[in-house]
C-alpha cells in the first residue's frame, strides 16, 4: 500500500447518494467511501490519468438510512433548512465535544475523576467504551449511561455503599436527536437531556426548553457543550 485516504462517514454518504441522484448508482456506504477517495485522488491527477475504484456493495439496504432524508437529520448528518429554529440553536457555542468517562467506573471513581476534571456539578458525561479519550464525540451505541456530578454524589449521600456500585446504575435517561431536528418537533420530550449528534455522533447537549406542549414560547439555551 502507498497511500490511503481518511473518508469522513457524512462525505461516504453524501458520496453514495450523489452516485444515485447524478449517476443512477445506488451504492452502499463502504461504496461511498471508496468513491470519495477516488474522487478526491482524481482532483490531483490530470486529463492523462484513469482512475479505477471497486464499489463493493448495493444501496439497497440503507434505503430506510442514507437514502432517507428524515434519517439522515436524526442522525445529524444534513444541515438543517432553518438554523434559527433547529437543535443547534439551543446551543451556546459549536458542538465540539462531550465529556466522556470509561463505562466501567464505580459511582466513587467517577466522582473523584469529575472533580479531578474541575467538571461542572449539573452537566453531564457519557460512561462509553474506554478508548483513552476524556472528551470529544462518541457513537450512541458506545454509550452505556450519562451521569453528572450532582447525582453521582446524591446517590453517596443517600446511601454511602453506592460510591461501589456501577456509576451506570445512576444514569440519567436522555434522547438522541441530530443537530437539524426542529425544535418544535421535540414537544415528546419536555425537560429531558438532549444528546446531539452530529454526523451520527454524540457532540454536545442540551436540555427540551417546552414544559409542555404549547410551542409559542421562544427556545432558551438550556444546556449544551459541556
């Protein structure tokens, strides 16, 4: 091998549905991506070159995913029609990461790693697979709970054997809604903590701003990166 190409997942599917709109391809993912990286490689070639790619698997099983817009702005990978009104907006900053703790902790363990950090009492952090990192974005599937400060150490000052239990059991139940999703459409979930996801992954939180179902107040910036 003299070279290999990284290929973001959004460019692979962005890829696989730009073959089936311009080239009536309908390509899967991993063909996405190696379409991508020969498009890219093309860019610095010339006129006297060709470049051959093997596209190594159908569409026809993502068309309820990549090929299906609401899909595609759950999971954070289309830019939302309307900014303003959209998950983003109740954001105060980029969506750049979150914080992340090894999914195996204790509740004593995650408590003195959090103070360690300096993290905030009230936001969370999302117990996934440890892969040595401590903040940045992770898959859904990965995540096993989100805990914050404030609830690891109620649940020790209610009962001082829970610092030895796993800090997963104290886990907050939240939603993954992508960046793009309208606001008005997350009236299902009031109050609930908010995973964003950007590009099908974690990135940021927020908090539902409606208590309930009357949508003509304006969205407050209730949560957010952490």
């Amino acid at each position: 091998m003299d070279r290999y190409i990284r290929i973001t997942d959004r460019d692979s599917i962005l890829t696989a549905r730009r073959a089936a709109r311009e080239e009536g391809l309908l390509i899967g993912g991993t063909s996405g991506t190696a379409l991508a990286a020969a498009l890219r490689l093309a860019e610095e070639l010339d006129e006297s070159h060709t470049v051959v790619v093997i596209i190594p698997d159908s569409g026809r099983n993502y068309l309820s995913t990549y090929f299906d817009d609401e899909w595609l702005t759950s999971a954070g990978f289309s830019d939302p029609a309307e900014p303003a009104l959209s998950v983003g907006s109740l954001l105060p900053g980029p969506a750049a990461g979150v914080p992340i703790l090894p999914a195996g902790l204790t509740v004593g363990e995650a408590i003195q790693e959090l103070v360690r950090r300096g993290a905030d009492c009230s936001l969370p952090a999302f117990l996934a697979l440890d892969r040595g990192t401590s903040f940045g974005t992770v898959h859904p599937r990965e995540v096993s709970a989100a805990v914050t400060l404030r609830s690891l150490a109620a649940a020790v000052e209610s009962n001082p054997r829970a610092a030895f239990s796993p800090a997963a059991q104290q886990g907050e139940p939240f939603a993954s809604v992508g960046i793009g999703t309208a606001v008005a459409d997350l009236a299902q979930h009031p109050g609930q903590l908010l995973a964003v996801l950007v590009d099908g992954r974690i990135a940021a939180t927020a908090r539902q701003p409606f208590a309930g179902p009357d949508r003509s107040q304006e969205p407050a910036a209730s949560g957010g990166i952490i």
